[in-house]
C-alpha cells in the first residue's frame, strides 16, 4: 500500500468512529426521552413490584446519577465490549442477539441477490426492446420502487397465502417460508437497481468500443452479456451502501409483518419495552455494518475505475 492509500483508509476509518459514536450518542439521547421511566422497563409487568425493589433497581443500574454521568458510563461499557443484559430477558445481549442473527441474514442475503437478479434480468431483457419496451419497463419499475414495503408485503401474503394458498403466512421456517418476505424486500431494490443500470447500459452502449464490437458482427444479446454489461453493473457496487440501508430497514417491517424470528423483529420489542441494551446493541450493528459496507466500496473504487488510482496516489 502507498502512503497516499494509507492516509484514505485512515481517513475513513476515523470518519467511521465518528458515525458509530454519533449512532450511540443518537441512540442514548433518543431513549432518554421516550416517555416512561426506566425502572419500570427494567422492572417489567409487574405487579409485586414494591417501592424497596424499585429502589434497588434505581441504585444497582445507577438511574439516579446525572444523566452526564450515564452516557459517559455508557461509553465505557461499550469501548470495553459490555453490552450489557437486557431488562425484559434478563440475559446477556450478545447471546439473545445470537440466537437473531443467523435469520435477518438469511433474508437480507437473500433479498439482495434476489433484487440484483431481478435488476439485471429486467435490463437484459428490455435491452432490445426499443424505446416504448424500455420506457414501459422504466415506468413499471418506477412504480414499484415507490411502492412501501409493509403494503407490498401484506398484498404478497394476501394474494399468495390467503386467495392462492402456495407459500406458508406467517412464522414459518425453511426455503419456502423465506420467498415472500424475500420477493417484500427484492422487488422494490431489483426495480431501483434496473433502472439505474438501464441508463448505464445505453451510456455503454453508446461508448466507441461498442460500436466496435458491433462492427465485428456481434449481435445485440452478445454485446450485452459480454461487453456492456459489466459497464451497467457497476453502480450496483456504488449503490451497495444504500441497498445495506435499504435492507436493515426493510427487514424491520417485514419480519414484523411475517412473524419472523430476527433481529429486525427483536429491536421493536425492545423499543417498544425501552429495553436500552438490546436497541443499543442493535442500532450499533447496523452502523458497524454500514460503515464496513461503505468503507470496502470505496477500497472498491479503484480496482473498478482505474482513473481513481493516479487520483488517490496524489
């Protein structure tokens, strides 16, 4: 690596502490003013509840220091690794987030891939087509990427659950349990992806080399799949740290509408219960995340264009 490489990686290694910093600080601040004491979400339902065990509860979490003094604490719990336990669970937050992981993946993965190939089907196919197939497409594909998540997946499980009864409705596991909240999540992604590889697409297709390719005799599909292509995918690896966005808030919704074990449906519990550690521990990863995701892309950059490695090597 050259020092001007190394500095670029600093930089965005320091700008990706900030992010996490700001999400946790964001986090605390956002928690402390949900109506509610949090005595009583750590306490619970609870009837049994009497004014000595409430104040145990205050003196052993430390709810009646400054609150300056909490968030300073709070940091440190988290710069050591302690994520602390969850109020509602009582168990550590790493081992209940465990048991959430392996599912949000699953369906995050899946809807990725399935969006991509959604994306590059649709621009294939329409790549031929003529100007009315692709501005048909361009409209379809306009019209799903607005449409929201929650409503696309309760019109999924009414048609193809309730009408049609072909995929399970709700909670279920296995292959066939994952499609419709992978098609909630898919469609709208694969509908953006195309139409913004469409236009890299006739950009390519428009480019010097294309016109060389054809003089050579090559017809339209195999100047698509072997040359410009390539050139169409790209902007789905600069997009790659919207889609990760796009994903952790769409799995949100839609484990809650499928009634999906995960992550996405653990946080609005614990929201909704102000279990602090878990949504703590939850808002983090999704910024560790987002900040991994964003710094590869940009490391990305210049082994996809390589105009930027004379930019960088300044």
């Amino acid at each position: 690596m050259t020092a001007a490489v190394l500095r670029h990686v600093g930089r965005r290694l320091a700008a990706g502490v900030l992010v996490l910093w700001g999400a946790a600080t964001l986090t605390f601040v956002a928690l402390h003013l949900v109506p509610g004491d949090q005595a009583d979400a750590i306490l619970g339902p609870s009837l049994t509840a009497t004014p000595q065990l409430r104040a145990q509860v205050i003196a052993d979490y430390g709810l009646d220091r400054p609150v300056v003094v909490q968030y300073l604490d709070y940091l440190g719990s988290l710069l050591t690794g302690d994520l602390g336990r969850s109020y509602q669970r009582d168990m550590p937050v790493e081992r209940l987030l465990a048991d959430q992981v392996l599912p949000t993946m699953q369906l995050a993965v899946s809807a990725a891939l399935a969006g991509l190939a959604i994306a590059v089907i649709a621009v294939v196919v329409t790549a031929a087509s003529g100007r009315v197939g692709r501005t048909a497409a361009t409209v379809l594909e306009l019209v799903v990427a607005s449409v929201p998540n929650f409503w696309l997946g309760l019109v999924l499980l009414t048609l193809f659950s309730f009408r049609f009864p072909i995929f399970p409705s709700i909670g279920a596991s296995g292959g066939l349990g994952l499609v419709l909240p992978t098609l909630t999540l898919a469609l709208p992604l694969g509908a953006t992806l195309a139409q913004v590889m469409r236009q890299e697409l006739e950009r390519a297709d428009r480019a010097p080399f294309a016109l060389s390719v054809r003089a050579r005799g090559a017809g339209e599909l195999r100047l698509v799949l072997a040359h410009t292509l390539r050139h169409a995918v790209t902007p789905a690896v600069t997009l790659s740290a919207w889609i990760v966005g796009s994903l952790i808030g769409g799995t949100v919704l839609v484990e809650n509408i499928f009634a999906r074990p995960g992550i996405g449906r653990l946080l609005v519990g614990a929201v909704m219960s102000k279990d602090i550690p878990v949504v703590t521990t939850v808002v983090l990863l999704s910024a560790v995340t987002f900040v991994l995701i964003n710094t590869v892309v940009d490391l990305l950059y210049p082994v996809i264009d390589p105009r930027l490695r004379a930019e960088r090597a300044r």
